[in-house]
C-alpha cells in the first residue's frame, strides 16, 4: 500500500495492519496516509486540501 500524498511505501505489521491511518476525504472515501505526512499536516482540513 502507498501513501496518497507523497507515494512512499506504507510498511505493515506481520498481523497486515498499516503503519499509518485512514482519514476520510470529501465524499467519505477513505485515503491512506503514512506516518510521516501526518506530523507535516496538523490538521484535517490541509489533509483534506491535498486529497
């Protein structure tokens, strides 16, 4: 899986759960984003303008 702001791989762990988090866009479709675009972008709202 990949992060749908800077395209960087998303590493699992071996029970296949992301290393990141889900945030829900516009229209209520979920976007992965990795745990390095989350401290860049401290609200929802720029998380959301990039999506």
């Amino acid at each position: 899986m990949k992060c749908e702001i800077c395209g960087r791989k998303i590493e699992e762990t071996f029970l296949k759960k992301v290393v990141g988090t889900y945030v829900k866009g516009r229209k209520g479709k979920k976007h992965l984003v990795c745990n390095h675009c989350q401290p860049k972008f401290q609200s929802k709202k720029d998380l959301i303008a990039l999506l």
